[in-house]
C-alpha cells in the first residue's frame, strides 16, 4: 500500500497534482463555418497493402497490414512513416474547420491550470518535503525543510518558499531539480521510483532513459547533492531501503522487461553490487519492498503458478531470504510488520476455493512452524468488503466497500492477542468522514511510521480531488490541497491553518459503524454538486447482471431527452474506472452533455468475481456489459439518439472499438486513446514486452479455447463489412512502447472494409510524445478530442 514518493510529471501522479482555475460560463455549439459552396471533403489516405497468411491452431487468416509492425525492416518503416505523414496531414485537414473552436477550448482548459503551486509538504520525521515548479520551468523541483523552522509555512513561490524573513535564514533544501535531469535524458524528465532513505541522507530514483527504453537508478547524497559513485543501474524495476540507509537493494529487469535479478548495493563502497537473487525461469516475476517499519523487505516472486512471500532481515541484507507464505496461481499479496506480527492481506484461495475479495492473515514473526501457520484476523462479512490496508504504530486503516458506499475506517493498534477472528465491530472501528459521491480512495505515501496523521486522496465525479489528512487518534480531518472551484481560487491548508469552521465541526469525530457516517457539508468539500449532478444507476446487462452506470450533468445546461452524451469504459485487470472529477470535461458539462461511466464485468469495485466474468473466455461479457449501457442511455432519454460517443483508454479502447464492432449505428463518435486493437497478433507474435497478468486478463493463445476467445473480441479482427461506422479518433504515439501500429492497422482496416462517408470520418492523430504528457500538450490534446466530439456529434 506504501505508495512512492515520485516526481512523474504526468497529470494522474499520486503526489504532483496540478490544480486547475476555472471559469463558469455557457458557451455556444459547434458551428461550422457558413461558405457559399463548401469545399469537397479531404480525403482519407490509402494505407499500402501486403498481404500475409497466418495460421494457428484451426484458424487460417490473411493480414493486409501487417508490414506495419515490422519494425526492423528498414523499407517497411520508410513507408511507415510516409503514411503516418498522409494521416497527419488529413486529420489537421478534417479539423480545419474546428481551429477557432479548439483555440477556444483550449483557452477554456488552460485558464483551469494553476502554474505556480507546491504540493502539499509531507511530514516524514523532522522533514516536510515537498515539490514546487519554479516561473518559467517546466519541471518540478525536489524540496525540503525542517519543521521547526517553519510549522505553518504557507508560500510556494521562489525565493520567498526558501526564505525565512523573519529569521534572515534559508530553511528550504533543493534537493533535485528535474529540469536539469531533464538535461541529461534527452529533454524531458520522467521518473518512476523515487525513495529517501530512512536516515534522510540518500535519495535512490529511477529516470526513463528513452533513448534506450530503460530506467535509469541514480542515488543522491542530500546533504551535498551529488551524485553518488554508485549504484549506476539499468532496466530497474523497484528499489528497497536496508542497513537504516546504508545499502541498497535494487532489482533489474531481462531484455524481456522481466524482473528477475536482486541487488545489494552497499552506498559509499567500491565493492561490486551483490547479487541476491536471480530467477531463471523466464515465467517468475519478482518484486521487492520495505515495510513502512524498515525492519524488513519483502521478497514477491510470482508466475502462471504459484505466489511466493520471502522475507529479508533489513539490518542484514546478506543473511539469505526465508519463505514465510506461498500459494498456487497469480495472487495479490502484501505482506507489513507490525511489533513482532507479520501481518498479509490478499485475496489468495481459502482451502482451496477462490474468495470474492481481500482478506487480512498475522503471523507471529518468530514462529517456527513449518509451514507457518497464518489466522484471519476477521470474520468476513459479505456486506462490507476491504478493498486495501495502510498501517503506522498506532492504528491500522481500512479502505472499505459497503454496495457502491466507499469508507475509510482505523482500528487502534496493537490488536489483542486473540487466537480466533472477530468481527470487525468488535475493535470498536472509527469511520471517518467523507463527502458524498466518494468513487476512489488512494492512500499516500504515509512514509512516518510513526506518526498518528495519515493522508489520502478522495475522489468524487462532482468533486475536484481532495489531499485530506486525517488524525487517526481523534477524527480530526483537514484539507491539505484542493482545487476550489467555487471560489476561481485553489485552497491550500497545511501545517497548522486549519480553518475554525472544519475544526469544530471535525473535532473528536468517533463511529462505530459506516452507515453512521453522515456525508459532509459539501461546501467544507468543495462539492460541486449544486451545480453537477451525479446520480447512479443499475443496468441490465444481456444475461440479467446488474451493471453500475455513473451519469454526471450540469444541473442548469442540461437538455431533456436532447442531451448529447460520451460514455466512458475499461474494463480490465480488475481496475476501477476513473471517475473522478477532470476539469477538461466541464468544457462539455458546460454545452450541455452528459458524461457517463461504466463499470463493466472484468473491472473492479465488484470483488474477484466481477474481474473474473469479464476477462479470458469471458471478455465477451465486458463488451455486452457496455452496450447494454449505452442502450439504457439512449433507451431511457437520458443521452438523445444518435448523439452518444464512445471513450476509452489503453485496454478501454478495445471495449469500446470491439462495441463499435458489435453495434456501430448505437454510436455517433468516439474517442480511442493510446488503444489496444490488435488482440489477436499482440498476444500471439508480441513486439513490446508483455506480462503474465497481460495473458491472464485476455487469454493465452496456447489454449485452442481462449485462443477463438481471443479471435472474437480482437478489433481489429471484427469490423463489420459494409457498415456505416461512427466518427472515430484514434490517438497514438510514435513512441514505441505504446505500439502505434496498432492504431495504425484499425484505422487502415475499417477504412477498408466500412461504408466512407465524410460525415463520420476515422481520424488517427499522433501525439509527440505521450510518455512526456507535459500540461500544454495535455491542454492541447483534450481541445483537439473536445473539438472532434462537439463537431461530429453536437453539429
């Protein structure tokens, strides 16, 4: 649960959030400009064919495009890029008409970002750090202060944010400025792993090296911020403190992206990194963390068929690993120390029955059982289900799911020395307050073990994301960061300015149960739902599964039964769909659309189940599951007909392009972003490297049955002949971990196969580089989708 302190500069980082202003104001449709005798409409490019047989198993079938994978033929990529070159050119053509309209809404998108915030300081020991963007830099700075030079320091800007007036000190401490690592890898700066070390003198962080298509460890001495001599690795996947900050444990990656090796580097030695593990078998996994307490790292190496827990003695690293938990298949598994008890929350088999959702297991850490014997340390209780787990000294906390209600509950710590589970009423939990419409609950770093404060991100489809601290000993909660949207100010309260108002209505707030917990006033919350309604619905699917549909509009600008509307889906790896709260959907809020989410089988927020109906044989069922809710909006009133438009991301491309598929009349438009279209080849003949969890969630090919499972799903292997599809936009990048190829294969294929009409033309727009997703490129991308959706579907 201990997320990383990172410094990734992409929008949806858990520690960089950008804040945006905003400005509330109708604005006019889409029209198109009025020309005595309009222009013939562009026409679509023809990409070159050459065609190519494959047969597997049963099944012969013939790949016109095929060429447009093969990245090592020098010829086929030179004609790669002379087509990529024509889709550019007919897409800006297509979307000429629409500059004024995407000037507009980007002017409209831009005036919500705020340039000149930190994040909100985290308290670690005497530390508070935090990050800043500095004028006119692009990229953040890594900062630090002492506490008690400045309890109540609230300035972000240079050079007051590092200058104590008063006293005539600096007590701010650069510690890593991204712009200059910018410098060193190829222009632009994003990081994966970021760890301070638990004496506060190291920073270990891992750079993109994009030229290589690798991570890049470097560690930093923080007091004289130079780079240490070593360690100096590449292809690093995760990083684990030891020796209170004296070693580093490290692991790498194969050629295949596969981590398979762990290090030991001692910091401020010549001697060689030791080798700790390496795992052969190119089907184990493995993957390395400290428990928040840093007497320990655990050692997870899983394949197809088992999950393994070992653990590593932090005070001495080179004493071998012992084998404390196991369990067939791949599992989710997290293993803390809490005072002498090991404790496990996962959702493993119980005795050999799948379970529907997590569970929590301790351990004596000196037992001597073999194997070691593990008790529950809760009745389960099928109405309230715990979706994650966080501990410091004093309290263990609970994310929970009580039906669509989300909760956040703490138990005080240590528990008692029962043999037996208890119920959870029975540790006399305290539910803390929440707003209304809660739809995700992210835990933060929370890297002070020992202190009582812990902070989380809630998250809200009519409420902008909220960074709360919560005092665990009396309920106390206080907004940390916040974007106020009410006020065209962002809010920011830290250190000791909490406002009277929250402090007496928050003091010393004790529940005994979630359904005691009343939602907040939402105006403490910065709820937007006096002006945005949020309203949940239940859909069902083809074989009677009810499916939750969330419906977002703006209260004033809402149209009956004429609303256009854009139904966002995922779908996979047992993921909850995003659903908060994103101020580049108000620009459609605000026309008059409704914006709607699925949450369809094969995502999370159902239990394993529900993942498990939608994926493998049964990836069927999270198509079905979608249209069925597209059907119901139309069906109902809710979005007009023949005004409803598709959205999905990565793996939420493939629901919605295999959607089209199924019923392209259903939809008007679509948005397909970075998507996942070529099932079929990908996983068969795959080009990026892919994972264990990547066959579990769509099939292993091997197998004849998942295999024609795979063949009916694949998008790209089911366009509808002759059909009339929807406006599409499919965005990719050049960069290719994303695999532009694919996006490039749909597009060429359905232009193929599909009914032209100009009206409802398939555009493919190729974004620089969706890695560096800097904010006006972010600004700049949601005009241009904005700007498609209103013209194709509002005009």
């Amino acid at each position: 649960m201990l997320r990383h302190l990172r410094t990734t500069v992409r929008h949806r980082s858990t520690i960089i959030l950008w804040h945006h202003h905003n400005h509330y104001h109708r604005s006019a449709k889409y029209n198109p400009p009025k020309t005595a005798n309009p222009p013939s409409p562009p026409k679509p490019p023809k990409a070159p064919q050459k065609p190519q047989t494959f047969t597997f198993h049963d099944v012969t079938w013939e790949d016109p495009y095929s060429w447009m994978s093969s990245l090592q033929d020098k010829v086929a990529m030179r004609h790669m890029d002379m087509y990529m070159e024509q889709e550019e050119k007919y897409t800006e053509a297509v979307m000429s008409d629409t500059e004024r309209l995407q000037t507009k809404l980007q002017s409209e998108m831009a005036s919500r970002l705020n340039f000149d915030l930190s994040t909100p300081p985290l308290r670690w020991g005497p530390w508070l750090y935090y990050r800043r963007v500095e004028e006119g830099k692009q990229y953040p700075v890594l900062c630090r202060r002492l506490a008690s030079l400045n309890e109540e320091f609230i300035s972000h800007k240079s050079p007051s944010s590092g200058f104590d007036f008063t006293s005539g000190k600096r007590i701010e401490q650069k510690l890593l400025d991204y712009n200059q690592e910018a410098e060193r890898f190829g222009g632009y700066a994003y990081e994966e792993l970021s760890e301070i070390s638990p004496d506060h003198k190291f920073l270990a962080y891992t750079m993109y090296d994009k030229d290589n298509d690798y991570f890049k460890l470097s560690v930093r001495n923080l007091n004289s911020g130079a780079l240490c001599s070593k360690p100096h690795a590449n292809r690093v996947s995760n990083l684990a403190w030891v020796k209170d900050g004296h070693a580093l444990l490290y692991v790498i990656t194969d050629e295949n992206k596969r981590p398979y090796r762990i290090y030991c580097s001692m910091i401020g030695s010549t001697d060689e990194d030791v080798l700790l593990l390496e795992e052969q078998d190119e089907n184990v996994y493995v993957n390395i963390r400290h428990t928040k307490d840093f007497h320990f790292v655990t050692v997870n190496t899983f394949s197809p068929t088992f999950s393994k827990v070992f653990l590593i003695n932090a005070a001495d690293p080179f004493c071998g690993m012992n084998l404390v938990w196991e369990s067939e298949g791949i599992v989710h598994c997290v293993l803390e120390h809490h005072q002498g008890y090991l404790y496990l929350f996962t959702d493993a088999p119980k005795d050999g029955q799948i379970v529907d959702s997590h569970y929590l297991l301790r351990s004596p850490v000196g037992s001597s059982s073999n194997p070691r014997i593990w008790e529950n340390v809760f009745i389960g209780n099928q109405n309230l289900v715990i979706e994650d787990v966080d501990f410091c000294n004093s309290h263990l906390v609970l994310i929970t799911r009580e039906g669509r209600k989300n909760g956040i509950c703490s138990v005080a710590l240590p528990l008692p020395g029962w043999k037996q589970a208890v119920h959870l009423r029975e540790l006399q939990p305290h539910f803390l307050p929440l707003p209304k419409h809660v739809c995700n609950i992210s835990p933060g770093p929370n890297y002070d073990y020992y202190s009582k404060t812990m902070r989380f991100t809630i998250s809200s489809p009519v409420m902008p994301d909220a960074v709360v601290d919560y005092d665990l000993s009396n309920g106390k909660w206080n907004i940390v960061q916040q974007q106020n949207m009410l006020h065209e100010r962002t809010r920011i309260l830290y250190g000791t300015a909490l406002s009277s108002a929250i402090a007496e209505k928050t003091t010393n707030v004790k529940f005994s149960s979630m359904n005691d917990v009343k939602s907040e006033d939402g105006n403490l919350w910065n709820d937007l739902s006096e002006f945005y309604a949020c309203e949940h619905h239940d859909v069902s699917s083809y074989d009677g599964a009810m499916v939750p549909l969330t419906i977002v509009y703006s209260c004033k600008n809402r149209k009956d039964n004429q609303s256009p509307g854009l139904l966002h889906g995922h779908g996979a790896y047992g993921e909850i769909l995003d659903k908060r709260w994103r101020s580049e959907l108000k620009s459609l809020l605000d026309r008059g659309w409704i914006v709607a989410y699925a949450d369809v089988r094969g995502g999370g927020g159902g239990g394993k189940k529900w993942h498990h109906d939608g994926r493998r044989t049964k990836k069927l069922n999270s198509i079905k599951d979608y249209i069925s809710c597209a059907k119901y909006l139309v069906e109902k009133e809710i979005v007009q007909e023949n005004k409803l438009a598709g959205w999905g991301y990565s793996v939420g491309g493939l629901l919605v392009a295999s959607a089209i598929n199924c019923c392209p009349d259903l939809f008007r438009a679509a948005v397909l972003k970075v998507p996942f279209l070529d099932a079929t080849n990908t996983l068969l003949y795959p080009i990026l490297p892919l994972t264990a969890a990547d066959y579990e969630e769509f099939g292993y090919p091997g197998d004849i049955d998942e295999f024609h499972a795979i063949r009916k799903f694949s998008p790209y292997d089911n366009i509808q002949k002759d059909a009339l599809y929807p406006a599409v936009l499919v965005s990719s990048s050049f960069n290719t971990r994303f695999g532009v190829w694919e996006a490039a294969k749909w597009v060429a294929r359905v232009r193929e196969q599909t009914i032209y009409d100009p009206k409802h033309p398939i555009l493919l727009n190729l974004t620089i580089d969706i890695v560096e997703e800097n904010r006006y490129l972010q600004c700049k991308e949601s005009a241009l989708e904005t700007a498609f959706l209103l013209k194709t579907v509002d005009s």
